[in-house]
C-alpha cells in the first residue's frame, strides 16, 4: 500500500454505535496480535499446541497435502476477494463504511487461525541444517523477515492499516477524507516492501519438511498473485501509481536509480 488516509475536523458527538464500534475494532485487532504471534510460533514449530509440523490431525500424504491447499486456498480466496474494490462498494451497503477495515482484519484472522488449527503436518524432511552458524543465521532471517513486515506497517499507517484508525474517527467525529498518493521511504526502493518480510518468514527454516515447504511455496506464490491484483486496483484508483510503478521495482532494489 502506498495510499494515505487521512481526516478532516468534522467533529459530531460519540454515539453509541461509534462506541460499540471502537470497542468492536478493538477486539478485531486483539484477534489479529493474536494469529500474528501464533502464525510466528506455528512455522518456527515451537512453543504452540499445533505447528507446521507437530500436533494437527493425522492424515496420510496425500489427504494431508489435498486438505492443506484447500485451507490456504480458501485465506486465500478471503483475503483477496474482501480486498477488492468492487467487494468492498457491495460490503459496505451491509456494514458501516468505518467498520469495513476491522472485519476484513477479523475475516483474515479467523481464516488464517482455521488454517492453524486444521493444518495437517507433513513430516518428511526435505532439508535439515545441523551446522551451528547457518543454522543460527536462518533463524536470524526468519526472526528478521517477521519484524521487518511488523515494521512495514508503521511506515504506511498500522492504525489504518488493522482498521483502528477509522473507528478511532468514528468515535471523535472525525471524516475521512480520501486516500491520497504518499510515498513512504520504503516505497521509494521497491513497491511492496512489507512483502519481502513473508519470503524469510516464510523459506528461513533449518529444518524444512514438505509440509512447511508447501505452506511457504504456496504463500509465496500467492504474494506474487495478491500484489499484481493490488497494483490493479491502486492504478485504477490513484492516477500517479503507474507513473511511479513504472520506475519503481516490485521486489527487489535497484543498485543504480532508473531514469523517469
């Protein structure tokens, strides 16, 4: 994202639904802390009831693969649809405009921990790293590429980003004004700079079995999906996002600036 919200001073007094609204934000975003930090100790297989490789259903190979892609096939299916534009126009005719962010939040965590909680692991190993100082430099990455999405939240706007800014408005009485084109600095290296956390999140593990391969290929592949739809819907809606897509690299930095 390289959109800014911001407000106006269009102050009318706390209702009781913007209340309920700020108190129903709130235990979305708690929600989403929550499957954040499992999602950190599901793929580093530690320290939760149910891992990538430890302690789901017991299937055999093939039903275990089979039930795993639906289950990210359906984050995946929610996470994009709810995103989209032309979702949001019809959603928002059912719930409150200033609640749309928060349930989106809601939808994924709910999504996101149905795939925790059913995920049936697939044991076999693929690779295994037993050196001391590789080994440690993985878990580096790993650790790395999760603060660094963490990170990437705060250089757009997290408050908006996990939806408590738009209740926090509602409860002041504030307006939104619409998104406006900012360039944050991490945007002006790469558009989609928050993504690259998820590719060491995702791939840093010493021990790689097959089945946390096939959640980090398929998370990866839908990294690569999700950010094409997204730099759809951004042209469509910002006129200068394709002028600054066209000399901006998606992923990786370029070592000399590219000339407009």
């Amino acid at each position: 994202m390289v959109t800014n919200a911001q407000t106006h001073d269009v102050r009318t007094p706390a209702t009781v639904m913007a209340i309920l609204a700020a108190g129903y934000g709130l235990v979305c975003y708690l929600a989403f802390l929550a499957v954040f930090v499992y999602a950190v100790a599901f793929l580093a297989d530690l320290a939760v009831p149910r891992t990538i490789d430890h302690g789901g259903p017991a299937s055999g190979t093939t039903a275990a693969v089979t039930i795993d892609v639906a289950l990210l096939g359906g984050f995946a299916v929610q996470h994009s649809v709810m995103a989209r534009p032309a979702f949001k126009r019809r959603w928002t005719t059912v719930v409150p405009l200033y609640v749309e962010r928060s349930t989106y939040v809601l939808a994924a965590s709910a999504a996101l921990a149905l795939v925790f909680w059913q995920w049936r692991p697939v044991p076999e190993v693929v690779w295994d790293v037993t050196s001391p100082g590789p080994r440690m430099l993985l878990w580096a990455l790993y650790v790395g590429g999760w603060l660094w999405v963490v990170a990437m939240t705060f250089a757009i706007d997290h408050l908006d980003f996990v939806g408590l800014r738009q209740v926090g408005c509602r409860l002041r009485g504030l307006a939104d004004r619409p998104p406006t084109f900012a360039l944050p600095l991490p945007h002006r290296l790469v558009r989609h700079p928050m993504m690259l956390g998820f590719f060491p999140a995702f791939l840093a593990a010493p021990t790689m079995t097959v089945g946390h391969l096939l959640f980090a290929g398929l998370g990866c592949a839908y990294i690569l999906i999700g950010v094409r739809l997204e730099e759809r819907d951004l042209t469509r809606a910002l006129p200068p996002y394709a002028a600054y897509a066209a000399v901006t690299p998606r992923f990786v930095p370029r070592l000399t600036p590219r000339r407009r």
